[in-house]
C-alpha cells in the first residue's frame, strides 16, 4: 500500500490501489461477537436445570445456541466495511451496501468536524458515508482521508491533461 505521508503530501503519485478498513470497530466486533456467542451458549446449556416452574426442552437450548450465533454474526457485520481505491474510481462497501465511484463524480473527501466516518461528497448536496474510515481510528483515519484525497487530486489533474 503506498500512502502520501507529511513531508510528501498529496505531490506524491500514487500507482498502486490502496485499501482501508477499520482498526478498532473490528477488534471490538469480534470480541462482542465472542461475549454474545458465549453468554448465550452458556444460557443454552444451563436452560434446563431451571427452578422457575417453566419446562425448558433439548430444542430450546439448541435455539438458545443458534440466536447466539446468529446476533454474533450480525455483530460481525461491523467488521466488513472496507474502501478501495485505485487511479480510476474508489469502491466503498459498508455494512450492507458497497457501491462504486468514478473519480469524476466525486467532489471532493471530507471528515466534517464532530463526524464519525468520512464522506464522499458528491453533485447535487450528496454525499456517500465511508466507515471504512473512522473517526475512532485516529493517525489511520487522517492517512486513509489522505491518501484518498492525494488519489482524486491525481485523476482529477490526469483527467484535464
């Protein structure tokens, strides 16, 4: 991964793709995702031995396991969001959609103040949330914002040659 660090600023060409996902949301995805599996494999298995007068079968702690996994996979989905970009365009895939720019529809990458993600802007007041890049994230987010922005100033700059 090439990145435009300080002293090189966006003058820097950028030729290789670049990729980005987020630090801290996945490691703290994972470990939710972990906590959820085992609390409700432990609440599974300890269903039947309880005093409370409801009958509780093999089935409900086998569903009791099941919704565990299934609550931890949809913690999971925070760990997916990832923004590639390349001399031609930039592909953001955040949690459930991903979709694909060219560098000419976009305007410009901002991280407004006070903001959690980064953003496309684009024509007509638009913009396009980038969580792949957080605010949370620290020195990665400022790079990420960075790089990203050294790759539109170059298509932008090829593209009126």
């Amino acid at each position: 991964m090439t990145v435009a660090d300080d002293t090189q600023g966006a003058d820097q060409r950028l030729t290789e793709p670049v990729r980005f996902r987020p630090f801290f949301s996945v490691i703290a995805a994972s470990v939710l995702a972990v906590l959820i599996l085992i609390a409700f494999t432990i609440v599974g298995l300890l269903l039947r031995q309880s005093d409370t007068g409801a009958v509780f079968r093999t089935s409900d702690q086998v569903a009791m396991i099941i919704l565990g996994v299934l609550l931890a996979a949809g913690t999971m989905l925070w760990a997916v969001p990832r923004v590639r970009a390349d001399a031609e365009g930039v592909e953001v895939r955040n949690v459930l959609t991903s979709r694909r720019f060219a560098w000419r529809e976009v305007l410009a990458i901002s991280f407004p103040d006070g903001a959690a993600f980064a953003r496309l802007e684009l024509p007509d007041d638009e913009y396009y949330t980038v969580m792949a890049v957080q605010a949370v994230d620290g020195w990665r987010a400022v790079t990420a914002v960075r790089t990203l922005r050294a790759l539109h100033k170059q298509a932008w700059q090829a593209e009126q040659e």
